[in-house]
C-alpha cells in the first residue's frame, strides 16, 4: 500500500499545546450551553482541526444501548457544516470494533483493511480513519473519530494518544450533558403533566354536583376523591319533573386529560338522552351509539344509570359494566343491582336490560367506583367488595353525608401510607330525617 504523508503540518509540542487548550475551554462550553448539541459541535471542530482532518464524528449509544446515533459530523473545511452520516456498515463495523477491543482503531484505508472484509467495495468517503472509544466508568458510551477521504494517512501513536486523552475527557463532559438535558426534559414533562392534571381535575370537579340533590322524602349525595393521577370518574344527580330523579355513576377507561373530555362528552349524551321521555334502554343505547362515535379507539365507560320516582320508592335501572350497586333493605341485607348491559362505546348496537326494585324508606343505595373496592394496602391487598359490604350493611340510618365520610375514612385507614392510585367516588341515596 502506497502511503501518503501526514496531512499535519504541527509539530507535536504545538498540538499538544492545541490539546491543552481544548481542554481548559472545555469546561466553559459545557457550563455556556444547555443542550447537547452545541457541544458536541464544537468538540468535533477542534478535533477535526487539531489533527487536520477532512471529517469528524461522535456517535453515541444511546441509554438502553440500541443501535448509535451519529450525533454531528463536520466538514473541516466548512466548519459548523453536517457532512451527512456515514454509511450505515461503516458506522456498525467501526462502533462494534471499539465495543468489542476497547482500544482505538487507526487504519490509513478502511475498505483495504483485513479486519473489515465486508467494507471492501463499499462506496464512501471514509477512508483514512482514526477512532477511539469514549468511555463513561469504563461503560462504553460512543466513540470520536477523525477521518481523510483519500486512502494512506498513516497515524501517529502521538495521534493516537492525543485523541484518546481528548476522548476520555470529553466522554464525561458528553454524559454529564447528557444528563443535564435529561433532566431538564423530565422536569418539563413534569410541569406539562402537573399542568394536563390541573385541566384534568378542573374538568372532573366541573361534571359533578357541588350539593345534594332532595326531591320528596329522598336525598342524594356524592363525592368524588382524585387520585394524583386523574382517571375518569364522575356521578351526577339531576331532578325529572317533580317526582323522579335521575342518578349516574360511570368510569372512563384512561387517565388524565383524555379522560376528563371523555367523560364531560358522556355527561352531556346523558343529560340529553337520559331525560325522561325515553325508556331507560332506549337511553342507554343513544348514549353508547353517542360514546361509539366519539370515544377513541379502545376507551370505553363502566356507567350505572337509574331512575327513582319518589313518591313510590320505584328504582328503575341499568347497569352498563360497572360495580353492582347496593341496595341495604332495613335489616341489613344487601340486593346488587346488575341488570344491563356491556360497558359503554364498545358495541355500536349494543343492548342494555332494565332492571326494579322498590326501596322503603329505610332503605338506602350505595353507588361506588372500583377505587373503592380495589384499594391497596401497602401490601398489595385489596380493600375488596366484603369489607365494602360488610361496612354499608351496618350503617342503619347514617345520613348519605355521613356514610360517604364513613366509607372514605375506612379505606384510608385500610390503606396506610400507600399511595391512593385510582380515583375513589361513592353516592349515596336515602331518605332523609329532618331535624
């Protein structure tokens, strides 16, 4: 192989000189910039100008060590100019060599090197190349290179080891700048998220009533707690004439703000199809063809739906997939209300079954979510549907108020110092004492 002479025109006391300098302003470039790429740019520049190089490079690993990403490649005589990757085989062959030796790679024609067969009629203008590793606590991180386009520049083992000292300390400079965008990133998701929570609760707490609702001898009330991470609860009361009542409670699949749209467009198709006028299957079927529509892909909505005309304690119902209400007669027993259908905004034509019951006036109805029932000790167990039960029959004639209080303090006791995960909603129907 014919070789060429070193394109370098410094003595060795002038680059180590320049090395020195790149590495006192070094330091300065990092603490002047805040992203990445600046500094990655000017590290290549001086490199490719202090060892007078056509090109140079870093290509860096990414953090789950997928397949490197050329970072910048610059031109010498265009600085600040991306020349364009390298052919994708180069890049592989180079990258696995360090990976696989630790050591640098300085070969003065790539495409005639024996240790790389496969690169032999390659078209590129990677020739000539000079490659050490940059390593972080002797992790493998990437790797910074130097490049000619014409074949035969032979490279010094002063070049060698000028490059690899620039490499060792830019490697940790890279990292911590790495690091740095890192966080400021995650920091920015973080206050993105606080802020689509924000939206998210605004809109929960706007869906539901602020008050009870009376109408003849019977109140209803409820409540909702947020979890941090807001899901899709709601419930909703609303007067039918004078003498009945509507009451819902549902559960939207997803989190955040997604859900909270999802469950103020689920409000209104209730308001306007669960009016009245129509029988409650008839009802439920608008509202899910309304769901069907408008939900995206793959969300759907656990609702129960009911209707209790007061003057004869007549509860008509339908349950779309949602926890069975319970019913407490006045000796404590328990009825489930489970008569309906499949979740809402999954089968177009999906139908939804009517069930009734007649309540007394000491009975009393209890409508949960599954924050409820699925709460978790810091265990893992489940506060569960038998201590629910077992609670609600043993509160007699407590005020809906009260029984929401009850059921709310027995779950955080139950729970502990683990984190609420889902949110926790409870109405609450009985009649009501006066005085």
């Amino acid at each position: 192989m014919t070789s060429v002479p070193n394109p370098a025109t410094q003595p060795n006391e002038e680059r180590l000189k320049a090395v020195l300098g790149f590495l006192s302003e070094l330091g300065q470039v990092v603490a002047s910039s805040a992203e990445l790429q600046p500094i990655l740019d000017w590290i290549v520049q001086r490199t490719t100008s202090m060892f007078a190089a056509d090109e140079g490079s870093i290509r860096l690993l990414g953090s789950d060590a997928e397949a490197p990403t050329l970072k910048t490649l610059i031109r010498r005589e265009q600085p600040g100019i991306t020349a364009g990757s390298w052919p994708s085989a180069i890049g592989m062959n180079v990258m696995g060599y360090l990976m696989l030796k630790g050591e640098p790679l300085a070969t003065p024609d790539l495409l005639q090197d024996s240790r790389f067969p496969g690169l032999r009629n390659t078209q590129t203008r990677i020739r000539s190349v000079l490659a050490v590793p940059l390593k972080v606590e002797n992790r493998f991180t990437g790797m910074l290179a130097v490049t000619q386009g014409s074949p035969g520049r032979q490279w010094t083992q002063d070049e060698v080891q000028l490059l690899s000292i620039v490499a060792g300390n830019s490697a940790g400079v890279i990292e911590q700048a790495r690091l740095r965008v890192e966080e400021q990133r995650l920091e920015e998701e973080s206050r993105r998220l606080e802020r689509e929570l924000g939206v998210a609760r605004d809109i929960q707490m706007g869906l539901v009533p602020s008050r009870s609702l009376r109408l003849g001898p019977w109140e209803a009330f409820g409540k909702v707690v947020p979890a941090r991470q807001v899901g899709g609860d709601a419930f909703d009361y609303f007067p039918l004439g004078d003498d009945r009542f509507a009451l819902a409670i549902a559960d939207v699949s997803g989190k955040g703000v997604p859900a909270a749209l999802l469950m103020s467009n689920l409000q209104a198709s209730v308001r306007a199809f669960c009016d009245g006028r129509h029988a409650i299957p008839e009802a439920m079927h608008q509202v899910n063809q309304s769901l069907v529509r408008s939900a995206s892909r793959g969300k759907f909505v656990t609702m129960f739906y009911g209707e209790l005309d007061v003057t004869r304690g007549l509860l008509r119902y339908s349950n779309a997939g949602h926890n069975y209400p319970l019913v407490r007669r006045e000796d404590g027993s328990l009825v489930e209300l489970r008569e309906g259908g499949l979740p809402l905004g999954i089968l177009e034509n999906g139908a939804y079954a009517e069930g009734e019951l007649e309540l007394g006036l000491a009975d009393g109805l209890l409508l949960f979510s599954d924050g409820i029932s699925e709460a978790l000790d810091p265990n893992g167990q489940e506060f569960g549907d038998e201590r629910l039960q077992a609670l609600w029959g043993s509160l007699g004639a407590t005020r809906p108020a009260e029984v929401i209080d009850r059921v709310l303090g027995a779950v955080q006791e139950f729970r502990g110092p683990a984190v609420q995960s889902d949110d926790m909603t409870l109405v609450v129907v009985r009649a009501h004492r006066d005085g």
